[in-house]
C-alpha cells in the first residue's frame, strides 16, 4: 500500500463517525455515562447540604414560584438521577431529568452573566452529554441493555408460544368445522 492510500485509509478512519457498535465504542460510552453520574451527584449535595442558600441564590433570581420546592426538586433530580444514569439504569428518564436541570442552569447563568462561556462551560458540557444519553440510551454495558435484553428474550419467547396457541385453535376450530 502506496503512501497515498494509507493517508487515505487513515483520514477516513480519523474522520468517519463511529455507527458500528463495537466494544472499545461502548466502552467509551460507558465511561462517559459513569462519569458524568458520579461527577453529577456532588452537586445535589451541595444543594441540599444549604437549600435555603440555594434557592435565594438561584431559584429566586430566574423567577420560578415556590423556590424551596424547586431547590429541592433540583437537588433531588441529580441526586436520584446521577446515579441512575452511571448505573445505566431507567437512563433516559434520569437523563431528562439532569439535562432538564442544566438548561434551568444555564438560564440562570446567562440571566446573570449573559453570555459568558466562563459561567456557562460546566452547565453546558453537563447538558450535552445528559442530551447524548436522553437521545442514544444508556449503551451497551448498562442495566437497561441487560433489561432490554431479558425483556426482548422473554418477548420472543413469548409470541411464537402466543401464535402456536392460536394457531392450535384454528385447526381445532377447523376439524370442529369438519
């Protein structure tokens, strides 16, 4: 192979995104998930550790009604969520719970800052990755995957067993007939 073709070879590799799921793939995926999870529980921690703090500070500034309830909702949400989304399990739920949270983040910092990418960069890196896992699930080596497996598993096992009964039927309903 020419000099050429193995820069092609190696542009095209570097370049081309990854749509076949293979293990050093999910992988990263994995790793990702538990990181953010656990990165994420610290903060509803620090919520609940002066929740009246948290609600001055943030909640009543962008405006929300009962700001009590919502710090708490909040910190809630990322304490129950992160862990969820690093166990890989009811991901997508506890995704949109997280992403939901960093987007009243990051309304909170831009009411404050405007458009400051010092005060948006960690609510925004957390939104993306929370939006990635809400779109694409928890991955192949998450409890959902086992889950999912199990339950398709028993669903297939289940609709041929639901088919030969009514097919049983119908040929018993045929010789009735006869």
């Amino acid at each position: 192979m020419n000099f050429a073709k193995r820069l092609t070879a190696t542009a095209i590799a570097v370049l081309q995104p990854n749509l076949t799921p293979n293990y050093l793939f999910q992988t990263a995926w994995t790793i990702l998930r538990v990181v953010a999870g656990v990165v994420m529980i610290h903060n509803g921690l620090d919520k609940l550790s002066n929740i009246e703090s948290f609600a001055q500070a943030y909640v009543e500034v962008i405006g929300l009604p009962f700001p009590i309830f919502f710090s708490y909702v909040a910190a809630l949400t990322e304490l129950i969520g992160a862990p969820l989304l690093a166990l890989g399990f009811l991901t997508r739920p506890a995704a949109l719970g997280l992403f939901s949270t960093m987007l009243v983040a990051m309304y909170h910092h831009v009411l404050v800052a405007g458009l400051s990418i010092p005060y948006l960069e960690l609510s925004m890196l957390y939104a993306a990755c929370f939006l990635f896992f809400l779109v694409n699930g928890a991955g192949l080596f998450s409890v959902d995957a086992l889950l999912g497996g199990w339950l398709s598993a028993a669903t297939a096992a289940q609709i041929p067993a639901a088919g030969m009964a009514a097919s049983n039927a119908a040929v018993s309903q045929e010789a009735a007939v006869k």
